[in-house]
C-alpha cells in the first residue's frame, strides 16, 4: 500500500480521506486552534499522519480548542462539554473564541449522537444540526482551464494582495455584515505563505479580486477548502475560472474532496467534475459564552 493511502478499517475511504484532508486544512492556517478527531484508538492530538489509525476511527467529533493549552483526552470522554469548555480556559491569541464541537451524526449513529448533543444543550450550549454533501473527483490534467471567465484574469493571488483578498473573502461569506473581520488577513496570509500546501487563485475583473479558491494539498491528495464571490459578481462563471485554475496546478491522478450543501455551488462543481461521494450529518454545538 502507497504511503499517501490511508489504512480506513471500518471506514469510508471517502470519509477517511475527507476528514483528513479538511482538519489537515485547517491546522496549517490557524496559530491559535488546533483540529483533531476523537477516535477509539487515540491516544495523542499531535500525530497528523494517515497510518497511525487515530484519525480514522472516528467515534465522536472533531474538537477546536487554542493550540498552546492542548490537553490529552480519554476515550471517550464522558464529559464532553465540560471539556470542551475546561479547553478554553485561555484566550486565543486572535481573540476571544467560542467553546465548539462538532458531533458527527454518521458514524456514532443516531441515538448515541442524540444523547450526546442532549448533554450539550444540558450545559447551555447552543447546537444545531445540518448536512454537508461530500464530493470528490480525480484530477487529470486534461481538464486544467475548462472553466473560463470573459472579461477577468485568472492567476494565483499575490502575497501582497492579502488585503484585497480578505476583502473578498468577508463579502464572498458575508462576514463584513456580522461585525470585526480582523482575523481574516493574518489567516490568509499564512495560507498564502505556503504555497507548497495551499493553491490559491483568484478571478479578477478590472484589477480587482472578485472571486477566488483555496484548495489545499497533501500526499497526492487535495481539499477545496474555500470558493467565494462576491455577491455583486455572483453567477458570472467567476468561480469555476478560479477553482479550475487552483485545480491546474496539481497532479494527474490526485483524488480532490469538498464539503458542499447548497445546489448552486453543487451544479458548479458538478460541471467541473465532481460528484457526489456521501453525506455527514452533524451537529454544531457552541456555547453562548
């Protein structure tokens, strides 16, 4: 077996190498939380390979908690809030951060799920339930440049456009309508600083970024991780453009997985070349602290 396959035991590979990938994405651009999986066989949150096995036999959930007071944790934790919350007895060095875990209905199953969001709720946190499709292609480089967009230029952001970017990025997700979005250049330009890890291209129409993607890289396999447009720009064809360009760049045979739950996006990808792998149920418990 290659190194950059993963041994998933009872698993999905689909779910095995998602997951990875996206708490992989995460990790690399945040210095103030770090992202691991409960598993029955874990024992440490600093492994982030795929063999240990720790991160492929999921049982509960995926925690984020500040990076420089991790904590170890049984398995599995009968007290699940309290730790979450015990985890955030320190401020981000970003600023104040919400208690949140993410409890996957998939694979604990519906009742177990239930009673562990119920325990939740019990400790005042606020946790609501929804469903992500996961979708994945395998890239060949005979489909680099499908996607086209009159009228803008298509590269990779620079370094020194990080500004504009989070710009972007904030009315892309409307984080400009919910309050400060100061967090948002310091965790794209650490994307941007590590382009080994991160392809982020952008579309832009009159020297102005529009839209944009992030597709992280690792071990011959890749997450989108984020496409954004802004609203004004929407349905322009600008985030296809973006997202086939970030895709160039990988290798042929890459297997490439994204999180998606809305069918504009979902039609959008599905004309790139994804389709639709399986479904993660969940429930996003924060606390109204």
């Amino acid at each position: 077996m290659a190194d950059s396959e993963p041994q998933c035991g009872l698993l999905p590979r689909w779910y095995a190498e998602s997951r990875y990938l996206h708490s992989g994405a995460i990790g690399a651009v945040s210095d103030s939380v770090e992202s691991f999986m409960f598993g029955q066989l874990f024992m440490t949150p600093s492994i982030s390979t795929f063999r240990d096995g720790n991160h492929l036999s999921v049982r509960f959930c995926h925690l984020e908690y500040p990076w420089d007071r991790p904590k170890a944790f049984a398995d599995p934790p009968r007290t699940l809030p309290q730790i979450v919350r015990g985890a955030f007895d320190s401020t981000p060095p970003e600023g104040p951060a919400a208690s949140r875990c993410v409890v996957d209905y998939t694979l604990v199953g519906e009742p177990a799920a239930a009673n562990i969001v119920d325990d939740f709720e019990q400790q005042g946190f606020v946790c609501e339930r929804a469903e992500d499709a996961v979708m994945a292609m395998t890239y060949s480089s005979s489909e680099a440049g499908l996607a086209e967009a009159p009228g803008a230029v298509v590269r990779p952001v620079k370094r020194s456009e990080v500004a504009q970017l989070a710009e972007c990025n904030a009315r892309s997700f409307g984080y400009d309508r919910m309050g400060d979005t100061a967090w948002l250049a310091p965790k794209l330009a650490r994307q941007l600083d590590h382009p080994e890890l991160f392809h982020m291209h952008a579309a832009l129409v009159d020297g102005e970024i529009t839209s944009f993607a992030s597709v992280y890289y690792a071990r011959n396999l890749a997450f989108v991780q984020a496409v954004g447009t802004r609203p004004e720009h929407q349905r322009q064809g600008l985030a296809a453009a973006a997202l086939s360009s970030a895709l160039a760049g990988l290798d042929a045979g890459t297997r490439v997985y994204l999180d998606a739950y809305e069918d504009g996006p979902m039609r959008m990808y599905r004309r790139i070349g994804f389709e639709e792998v399986g479904k993660i149920t969940y429930a996003d418990c924060t606390s109204r602290d």
